[in-house]
C-alpha cells in the first residue's frame, strides 16, 4: 500500500517556529511520525520553498552507523564541518538527539575536582546544541522521544530559547481521509479504537498485520526502550504494571494501589515508591498520560488519586493482547487524547454534593464529570457516554453537568457517529463521536 499521511496542522507549527531563533524540539512517543515530520515533510516543504539541498543537513542518531556522532562533542564538530559557509540560512535536522551520550570534557581530570563541581566536567548534547544555536543563520530542529530528557530541561539548558511541538498519533480527521473505501464511520471509529493511529500500523492492509505490527512494537520496542533507558535490570515489573495501567484506563489510581494490585493479583512483591518511579518512566516515553482530578466546587486539586490514559489506543490493545477492547473505555481515551491534541489542559472533575446514606446519616457524595478541559479562560465540561439508550441513563450521564453550579459549557459526547450537536432544555449539548472527532474546532462552535 503506498499512501502519503499529511500532517499539515505540524507543519504549519514547524513553519511559524521557521528561523525564530529557538531550537525546535518535536516530542512524542516512538513510531508516532516525528521522523517522517521532520525528514520527509518538512524536508519537502523547505525544498519546495527553493531551500537548497545542501543548506538542509540530516542526522539519524537512531540509525547512524557512525557511533561516535552520539558524543556530542564529535557531533558538534560534524555538524560544523558541514555548514556551507556562505551565510545563507542553514536548516540542522537531527533525529532521536537524546541518544546522545553524556561525556567527559577533553583534559578533565575527575580525581581534581570537587565532587559538587563534577556534574560541569560533562558535556551533554544540550551544551552542543546550545552552542551550535549561536552560529548565525542556523536553524536547529529535533526530534526526541522522552519528556525528561528534553522538555524539563529547555528552561535551564536552552535559556528559554526552545520551542516543543508534541507529536501523537494520527487523529481521527488525519485518520478518515485514509479510509475512503470504508463501509460506514462504524467500521472507521471501531477499527480506530481497536488499532489506533500509529501511522505505520494505520498503513497496515489487514487485521493480522497491524495486531503483529503492534504486538512486537511493544514487546521489542517499548518495553525495551524504556528498561535500557532507566537501567532496569529486567521488564518482568515494567510489562505487568503497564498491563494494569492499560487494562485501567479511565479508572482512578495512584502508585498505592497500582502496587497492591502487583503485589496481590501478580504476585509482585514492591511498594508505591518504586511503582511511582515506574509509572514516571512510562510516562516519560509518552505511553501513558496522567489526568489530575479536580474539586470544581471547592476550585482545588486533589492529591491523589487521578487517571491514566493510553498514548494510543491499539498500543493498549497490544499491551493487553487484545482481550480487552472495552469500547466506552476506549472511546473515553480517545477524546481524552482529542482534547490533549487541540491543546486543552485535561482534568478529571468532581462534584462533591451533600447527601443521606441509606443509614440516614450525612455524607459528602462524589459525582464525576469525566473531563474538565481549559485553554486560557475558556472552561468546558465534557463527559463521554458510549450509549444513551433512554432517559433514564441520560438523567444519570448529565446529573453532575446539571450540579456544577456555574455556567460553563457542558458537552455530552455519545458513541454515536452520525448524531449531529443539539442542545437539551438544561444547555446541555449532545454531540456524536464523529462529529467531535472530525471538526478540529467542535467544541469552539458550540
């Protein structure tokens, strides 16, 4: 099958980051097209907007066969015998920088130096992209696939002059246009829920192949990413707790309970400490993302517990060998991660109401809305109900969007495809999951 897969909203991101001064840094998790973005399409754009080829330089740190570019110091100097030199604007492409090694700065002698000064006797590929970001005319682009290593450092190392674009799998409007023989949007929606949107599982022709595509993508390259990674002796603990995160989307949960649930079901023997550190690890690579609950009432976070969602909804799958395919779950994890890509930031939200036991005594009661989502001062609840087959179950989705006490919006989204947005008598909307899905700009029309 030879298809092209567009990411035109990326691209545009790329071009209004062109020559701002900032190292470009375009995240995500592994096989989700950061390469295919940077090398292919935006390649193509620079060459079609008459950029030279030789003004537009690449490196695969990720397939090099040349080790000695994963130190930076060498790979600085590569990079800089290979500028043309005639001033002309200079586009650096460089992929999976952070394997990149960290060493030690040529004639350091480690035994003179104060322990507390040793962490400066290292050169990292922050300090040679840094330095590279001073040449003039040189416009850096990178893509790496761990939020530690590159994001929570931007501010120190790159002095705020670093710019991320998240990258995550194809979306339901990227994912449509590619199925233009399909039958009906049930058949699109369920195999996007079943197999998700990694581009190259998407371009997979049958069913067998995308389950093995996935299947040997987590197991040979997830997995074993992220034990070399963190230097794990094995990943016997890593699979079953990611098992029981993906077999839990939507659910509440904090390291405590993950480990109990190692401990007593697996029989596992660890502890909320080290499973903290783990899930930490996983969320790192972009496999799973966390969802803070939050008080709307009482306008505060809680501590814990709170949600996990996965990347990508066939990696679940995979991880579960597909014996789970919850299709409410799963569509939940798919707005989750709409609203994520639209960049909203997503919480869970509680409802905390007064109420009577059946003791008669007084209790505070907790009713969830599935997402409160934000972007500047614009708030909207959002809750996913994969089937509304009467009014009695519409009365128990929207009960805490009718308590919420204030006047924002409030969306329910239905696993419906076809059903078109219409509002109740209580400003309540109702939207299929097509419709939501399709129009980037769904919830802004409202």
């Amino acid at each position: 099958m030879s298809m092209e897969i567009e990411r035109p909203e990326y691209l545009a991101q790329l071009e209004a980051a062109r020559m701002n001064g900032a190292v470009k840094i375009i995240t995500g998790i592994r096989r989700c097209g950061k390469s295919y973005l940077l090398r292919k399409i935006f390649k193509r754009h620079l060459l079609n907007e008459g950029i030279a080829q030789d003004h537009i330089i690449e490196i695969d740190l990720e397939q090099t066969e040349d080790d000695s570019l994963l130190n930076p110091i060498k790979l600085e100097r590569c990079i800089k015998a290979m500028l043309p030199g005639d001033g002309k604007p200079t586009f650096l492409l460089i992929d999976e920088i952070q394997r990149c090694d960290m060493v030690l700065r040529e004639g350091v002698d480690l035994s003179k130096l104060h322990p507390n000064s040793r962490k400066n006797a290292y050169v990292t590929f922050y300090h040679t992209i840094s330095a590279l970001r001073q040449l003039p005319n040189v416009d850096i682009y990178v893509t790496g696939s761990n939020s530690k290593m590159l994001a929570s450092d931007i501010a120190t190392e790159f002095r705020g002059r670093g710019e991320v674009i998240h990258v995550m799998p194809l979306s339901m409007s990227e994912f449509l246009p590619l199925r233009k023989d399909a039958r009906d949007l049930y058949s699109v929606f369920y195999e996007y829920l079943d197999y998700g949107g990694l581009p190259e599982c998407v371009l997979k022709p049958t069913e067998t192949e995308k389950v093995r595509y996935l299947t040997n993508l987590y197991k040979t390259i997830y997995l074993r990413d992220v034990a070399e990674r963190n230097k794990l002796k094995g990943d016997t603990m890593l699979d079953a707790l990611t098992s029981v995160i993906m077999s839990g989307i939507g659910g509440l949960a904090n390291p405590a309970k993950l480990a109990n649930t190692l401990n007593t079901v697996m029989d596992m023997n660890t502890n909320r400490v080290t499973v903290g550190k783990y899930v930490d690890f996983l969320a790192n690579a972009f496999i799973i993302h966390k969802a803070m609950r939050y008080d709307i009432k009482g306008k505060r976070y809680f501590e814990t517990p709170f949600k996990y969602y996965a990347a990508d909804c066939g990696l679940r799958n995979a991880c579960l060998n597909f014996r789970q395919n919850e299709r409410s779950h799963l569509m939940e994890n798919a707005i989750f991660n709409e609203l994520v890509k639209r960049g909203y930031s997503v919480d869970v939200g509680d409802v905390m109401m007064d109420g009577i036991n059946q003791s008669g005594k007084h209790e505070i009661r907790r009713h969830e809305i599935d997402f409160v989502v934000n972007k500047a001062s614009e708030r909207i609840y959002i809750q996913s109900a994969f089937t509304i087959p009467d009014s009695a179950k519409r009365e128990q989705e929207t009960f805490s969007l009718r308590h919420t006490g204030d006047s924002f919006r409030k969306v329910v989204v239905t696993g419906d495809p076809y059903e078109k947005p219409w509002m109740d008598d209580n400003g309540i909307t109702f939207m299929g999951i097509m419709p939501f899905l399709l129009d980037p700009h769904s919830l802004e029309t409202l």
